[in-house]
C-alpha cells in the first residue's frame, strides 16, 4: 500500500487503471491528494522528494503537481515553503552550471506553483526580469560578449516557455509588472542579431540568407503575442487548479529568494577566429532545441494554434528527453499528452526533426528508430498513416535535403523497414528506374535497398519488391567476393595462382608470420615486385577472412605485421585499398569493414584513406553511391572519436593523479609522524612505534608514491599520444580540405565576368562530366507544399522529370559534403582555422566551395554574409 501514491503520481492525467479509466483531472487530483495526505505523516521526506522528481521528469504534468503542492499548502505550510525554497536553490544551481533543461523546467514548475497560489506572482515577475537584464547585458559590447548572444536567447527563450502555463495568472494579479516584462522582451528581442540557420537546414535552397525569414526566437515572440491578444488562452495547456481555487486562495502564498546569473564572459580580443570560435562554444552550450520541420501540408496537419503547437513540442520534446532509455514508457507518454485535440502529425514532424536535428541530433539515430517503431504499434489504427505519409513528402522533397540528413534518413528507412517485414508500395516509386542515374529519388531508393540488404539478404529483399519489378535494377549485385586467384583449369598454373595457394597453405600450416614475411621477402619479391606480392598476399589473406567479420578480423589480427611490412608507405597503401575494393566490389559494407579494421589496425593511415577517397575512380560516384562516402566518414570519424578518447582518459588520469597525490601525501605524512614519536630506551632516543607498525607505513607510503608516479607517467604518455592525434587530425583537416576545393575547383561552372555565382540547380548543363544523356523535362513545383503539379494522382512522379545535370549534381553533392564536415567536426576545424585560411582557402577560391565550408562553421560576417579573409568584398 505504501507505494500507491507512487503510482498515483506517475500516472495523474492519464486515462489509466490507477484512476479507474476515468479521464476527470478533478477526480485525480482529489484521489492522490487523499492517499498523499494519509500518508503524509509516515513519508513527508518521501513524498517530498518524489514530487520534486515527478516534476522534473513528467514536466507535462506540472500543473497537476502544483495544485497537489497547493493543496498540501493549506494544510502544511512548511512543506510548500521547502518546496519552493529548494527548487529556487536548484534554479541556481542550475543557472551557474549551465543546465539548460533543468533551468527551463524549474521556470515552468515555478509558474505552476504560482497557478496554485503556493508562489508569490511578484517573485516570478522578479526572476524573469533577473533573466532579461543578465540576457541585456551579454549582447552590450562594453560590459558583456555578443558572441554569446546563444545565453541570452536562452534565458529569453525560458521565460517566453513559461508564459503559456503561467502568463494568464500573472496577467489577472500582476498585470502593469507582468507588462513591463513583456516590453522588456520586446526591447531584447528588437536588439538582438537575427539568426539565419542556414548551416543547420534540412531543406537546402538557392535562397541563401533570408532576412526576412523569423528565427526561432522571432517565431516564438509572435506566438506569444498572439496568445496576448487571445486573452492568454491556450488549450493545450491543462488547467487542473481552476476547480480548486476557492480552496487554493485560501493557502500562504511563499516568496522566492532572489537569483543571481552566472556574470558574462568578456572578451578582449578583436580577431575574427577568436570571435568566431567564443560563438562556436557558445552555440555547443546552448543549442537551439528545436528546428521545426514542416512535413506535412496545412490541410492535412492537426488545426491548432501557434501557441499551441509549441506547447504540444515542448511536451515531446520532454518525454524524448526524460524516457530515452526506457522506449516503451516513452511511447505510453507521447500518446497520451494532457490535451483535449489529436496531434499524431505534430508528433511525427516533431520526431523528424530531432532525427534530422543538425549538426546532431540528442540521442543517437537509434533511439527514435524505436520510439517511431513503439508508436505505430501503439496507435496502430493512426500513426503507421502518418509515418508513411511522412516518408512520401520527405522523398518528394529529396533532391533539396542536405547530405547529412539524407544518409540518416536512409539509414532510419532501411531499419524500420526492418522491423515491418520490409513491406512497402516500392511500385509507388517505381518511376525512379527511369530517372537519370544521379537523380536523387533514384539513388535514395538504390541505398536504402542496398542497407536492406545489409540488415537482411539478397534474395529477401528482391522478393520484396517483386511488385516493382523495374527496381531490381537499383539492386547492388549479390554479394560475394571476388578472388582474383580463384583456381580453375585455365589459370591455376599462373605465378598469382601458385603463390596464393603457397601461402593459403602456410596459413593452414600455422606457420607463424615471421616465416611468411621470409618467404614474401625471399620468394615474391625479388621475382615479381613488391605490388605483384601486396596483390596475392591481400587478395589471398582477404579470401581466408571472407567467411564473416570475425574471420576477418582473425586474419588482420594474426597476419597483419604481413600486411604491414608490404604497404610502409601511403602509395602501397592505396593499393592496398584498391585490392580490398577489387575483393569486395559487390559489397559496400565488407568494403567499408575491412578498410576501418585496417585503419584501426594502423596498416592503413587515414590520410591514405582520403587520398584513395577521392582518387579518379571514387571522385566519379560520388554522386551516385555512398560507397565513397561511408569509407571517408568512417576515417574521419574514428580519427575525431580518438582524439575524444584520448581527451576523456587524459581527464579520468588527471582525477586520478590529484587522488593519489592527496593518498601519498597522507602516508607520507602519517609515516612521519609515526617516525618522530621518539622515546628513550637505554639512554638513547627510538622510536616510540612498534616496528611491525612501521613497517606497514614505510610500506603504504611507498605503494601510495609508486601508484602517483605510475600515474604520472600514464597521463604524460597518453599526453604525447594525444600530441600526436592532434597532428594527425591537423594533417587530415588540411588534407580533407585541400581535396575538397581541387575536385570541386576543377568542376564548378565559372563565376560570370560580372560576378553572378552559377546556380546549379537552374539545370546547366556539362557534357564534359560524362557522356550521359541529359535530356530532362522540367518540373513544375507547387511552392505551398512540395507537390509535383506533373505528378500523377497517386503522387508518382512523371518519368525523366529531374532537370539537374550531371556535372551539377556531383557539384551539388560534393558542396553537400564539404558541408557536412566542416559542420560535423567544427570544433576540431575552429582550432586549425587560421591554417586553413593560410593553406586552403586562399586567394579567389570559388564562393560556392566558401559558402559550403563556411556556412557549415557558421562562420559569418556581422553582416551576416559568408567570412572571405582573403577579400574586402563579401561572398
């Protein structure tokens, strides 16, 4: 019995069993106040405690937990006075350490209270304009930073959240204060610097800069000044204390100590980088948290409210946050909100957004694979609709999607297919077939259907689309490998084919690797080469390794030093590369593995990897397949994600060596005061102590001074392996770079002799790319929704309707790229930027390949146009 009101708690405002199924808010209220108050006096400490986590965790149901907290209010005063005291203890708390979601809730759960008479409306209208002055000053240049300015929305953004759930009572008590605080958002929100989020866009348009476009913060502002004039009525957030405010006004309204906030970080640097990378770190601390993305047209969505609409968000957003390890709860919670109206749409925008989040979303891509996959099972007769109809307008809307956001919408499509049996109307998109083969729709279909493959096998996935047949083009070839020295009559008797089963032999032998090395040494060499031997040894050791990643990884583990000793440098390595290719040609994946094993292996390095990355061969799919792709992020990424590594080891090592210099200083210490106990024995001074007991200390002291100076010497090694991942990292960055603006300066269209930057979307076209037939009808696009006004009616496209060129596409995808990395890996880049500026991007360097790699920095003029530090003149 002693956990019901637990329970009670967790599930108030539910339809649930606990409450009978009944969906009366009074009648809930009313029951878990009963059970709380007949166990008060056994659990004050208990429920105390709970009601503060419930608050924090469920912050959807905060209204529900005020009128409760209002209740006790009346009778024990004490409790709401703790109550209040300490989660203003915790808002300070909060504010100094940076805890942006525990600051937005506490605001909110402070407004809540003040719902429910327990908070005084005066405090509140204090800490908000506590908020707003510390957000004034950060944006003044002489006593705060600009470059902070992401703090400053934050702390506006705060309290602009908390007005729909406590604006109408500060409205109704406090109304010349809580109009002061509205004139003083005003005023913030008219000095502030508009922020263009072109960097973090799923949807990427010619359009550049769009001043006239509201940010986030824009945005927000104007939903609560519509709610203003609508008399602060918003139905989407629950209004449980009106049924009790006779009872509630009758209770002690508490006063909120004052906050103070965390003082501005000045600055006393002009230089450009400097600035550039304080708004970096600023942007890392207080991301924007959400990025709507509008799936779905006007007329399909859920009717609602603006206001409504960012109440509804911030409750999903807040489930997704609190129950992220728990998916089942975290599907109960999103289906069943607290409103009175349906929001299956608003939801799955909402989950796409995060999904889709740039640079990164909160959770890995896994969890709202999940969290989609829980909620067509829970609302079975609804949301499976509404997800199919999302996929269908995102791939409509393919072709303008940023690079990043598509590989992760394949990725998410393939896998949750994976878990429905693979079932989907492929016919619907059976036009595809007949689009270039650039096109985006039709490389979208070949990756998910090739990442399919992976999560399932060849034949399983042909059988699945056997009602389009035309897609079983778009498959990749079955896989398998492709041995060059694959014996049959006609070429068992080559030289390749008689090393290859000498060495298949010695393999089977168990002949260790200093032998095989002598004999490739010995034997291969000196009659065929070097390359000649690289080719039997890895095509042989790749075939011994086929069978699956682990036999793979067995092989690279015994026979690596093999491997090792035949590429001792970058050109050996890349082909190395090109035999792995070669093996594995009918398979990205195995490809992809084996080049990662190698690397992790340090038999390849990772500016090998970026060079055979965009070697000839590669450079030319890079439009076409991820193939390229995959293997560089996966180089790129396990450089960064070492160097993260190192970086948390050497921190735990700096813990360590400061615990065990405090632990030998107090050995030392007790073994010399141990030591200095002297007593007189014979007319001589001796030690007081026992011996045996001294010799426990003597030998403490020592393990205590050996386990320092092993400490010490592990944290000064992993800071030279650290040394050197930065220099490698500096290498690759510059490298990376480098490639980038050579492939993409030798193929982007000039800039006209009067300055006019091509638009490659406008259907240029090149015949010098490739020799493929361009010839493409246009495609009229209704500009309210994305719809292809060609289309057929069941949303097919019309066939050969993509009227990008091929040249045009491999530029559009390799700016996308650029893109995603320098986004992806902007703090490493922000700390090598003056290097790149002097090395890279130097001189007239195309403003597409700078706006790319700019833009994905955020890296941008006061103006708000694209940093040039090569020009006077602005991209």
């Amino acid at each position: 019995m002693s956990a019901g009101w637990r329970t009670l708690l967790l599930r108030i405002g539910d339809r649930c069993p606990e409450y009978g199924g009944s969906a009366d808010h009074k009648e809930h209220i009313e029951t878990c106040y009963g059970m709380i108050s007949r166990e008060y006096e056994h659990s004050r400490e208990a429920i105390f405690e709970f009601l503060l986590q419930c608050a924090e965790q469920l912050p959807h149901k905060i209204p529900f937990f005020g009128v409760l907290i209002g209740l006790i209010n009346l009778e024990n005063e004490d409790f709401a006075k703790d109550i209040v005291d300490t989660t203003q203890a915790k808002l300070q708390d909060a504010l100094h350490n940076e805890n942006r979601d525990r600051i937005r809730i506490l605001l909110r759960f402070l407004s809540g209270l003040m719902c429910s008479k327990v908070v005084v409306p005066n405090s509140i209208i204090e800490t908000f304009e506590t908020l707003l002055s510390s957000a004034a000053t950060i944006l003044d240049e002489e006593t705060g930073n600009p470059s902070w300015q992401p703090r400053a929305d934050f702390y506006v953004y705060c309290i602009l959240a908390s007005l729909p759930w406590g604006g109408p009572e500060l409205f109704e008590q406090v109304p010349d204060e809580f109009e002061r605080v509205l004139v003083g958002i005003q005023s913030y929100i008219s000095i502030r610097r508009h922020f263009d989020d072109i960097a973090f866009s799923v949807f990427e348009t010619d359009e550049g800069h769009s001043p006239n476009k509201k940010d986030f913060m824009e945005d927000l502002w104007e939903r609560i000044q519509i709610l203003s004039r609508s008399g602060w009525k918003a139905k989407s957030v629950p209004k449980p204390h009106l049924p009790f405010e006779a009872q509630l006004v009758a209770g002690k309204s508490h006063r909120l100590s004052l906050i103070s906030c965390p003082p501005p970080n000045l600055t006393l640097t002009s230089s450009e980088i400097l600035r550039g990378q304080e708004k970096h770190e600023a942007d890392l601390k207080y991301p924007q948290r959400l990025r709507r993305l509008h799936i779905f047209p006007t007329n399909q969505a859920e009717n609602m409210q603006p206001v409504d609409r960012f109440v509804v968000e911030e409750c999903i957003l807040d489930v997704l946050l609190f129950f992220n390890g728990c998916r089942k709860e975290c599907a109960f919670y999103l289906v069943s909100l607290p409103v009175s109206f349906r929001y299956e749409y608003l939801m799955a925008e909402t989950i796409f957004s995060q999904l889709l989040l740039l640079p990164n979303p909160p959770f890995r891509p896994i969890y709202y694979t999940l969290v989609i996959i829980d909620l067509c099972k829970a609302l079975p007769g609804a949301f499976p609709s509404v997800v199919v109809g999302a996929v269908h307008a995102l791939f409509d809307r393919i072709s303008n999607m940023d690079m990043e956001c598509r590989t992760r919408l394949i990725l998410w499509f393939s896998h949750h297919l994976s878990n429905f049996q693979f079932i989907w109307p492929w016919q619907e998109w059976s036009y595809v077939k007949d689009l270039p083969k650039w096109a985006p729709q039709r490389v979208f279909v070949q990756e998910v259907l090739e990442r399919e493959i992976r999560l399932s096998y060849f034949e399983k996935i042909k059988q699945s689309i056997e009602d389009a047949a035309e897609l079983e083009e778009l498959l990749p070839p079955k896989a398998g490998p492709n041995f060059k020295f694959l014996s049959d009559e006609s070429t068992e008797n080559t030289d390749g084919h008689k090393l290859s089963k000498e060495l298949v032999a010695m393999v089977r032998g168990k002949k260790n690797v200093r032998d095989i090395i002598l004999w490739v040494e010995e034997h291969v060499i000196p009659t065929n080469g070097a390359e000649f031997a690289l080719d039997v040894v890895s095509q042989t050791l790749l075939d011994i390794g086929s069978k699956s990643f682990t036999h793979l990884i067995t092989v690279l583990e015994r026979y690596g030093q093999i491997i090792s000793k035949l590429c001792p440098n970058e050109e050996m390595q890349l082909l190395l590369m090109d035999e792995v290719s070669a093996y594995w040609k009918n398979s990205t994946q195995m490809t992809a593995i084996a080049i990662d094993r190698m690397m992790g292996y340090r038999l390849i390095s990772n500016l090998a990897i970026v060079k055979w990355g965009f070697s000839p061969a590669n450079v030319e799919q890079f439009h076409v397949s991820d193939r390229p792709w995959e293997i560089l992020r996966n180089a790129v990424s396990k450089t960064y994600n070492r160097i993260s590594d190192l970086r948390k080891e050497i921190q735990s090592l700096k813990k360590g060596l400061q615990v065990a210099k405090e632990v030998s200083a107090k050995a030392i210490k007790e073994l010399e005061e141990a030591k200095s106990v002297l007593e007189i024995v014979e007319g001589q001074p001796a030690p007081a102590e026992r011996p045996g007991r001294l010799r426990r200390l003597q030998v403490h002291a020592d393990k205590a001074k050996e386990e320092e100076v092993t400490t010490e010497e592990s944290l000064e090694a992993k800071g030279a392996l650290l040394a050197r991942a930065l220099e490698e990292n500096k290498e690759l960055l510059k490298l990376l770079f480098k490639r980038f603006v050579d492939v993409l300066t030798e193929r982007l269209p000039a800039v006209s002799a009067d300055g006019e930057i091509p638009n490659l979307r406008a259907g240029y076209q090149n015949v010098n790319f490739a020799s493929q037939d361009l010839e493409t009808a246009t495609m009229e696009i209704d500009n309210e929704n994305g719809a292809d006004k060609n289309s057929e009616p069941n949303g097919q496209n019309t066939k050969n309707d993509y009227n990008v060129g091929e040249l045009e596409q491999w530029c559009l995808c390799t700016l996308g790229y650029l893109k995603s990395f320098s986004r992806q890996y902007a703090t490493e880049i922000w700390s090598h930027i003056a290097m790149l500026d002097e090395e890279v991007f130097v001189g007239d360097i195309h403003p597409l390949i700078r706006k790319a790699a700019f833009s994905g920095l955020c890296r941008f003029t006061n103006e708000g146009s694209i940093y040039d530090p090569w020009s006077s003149s602005l991209c």
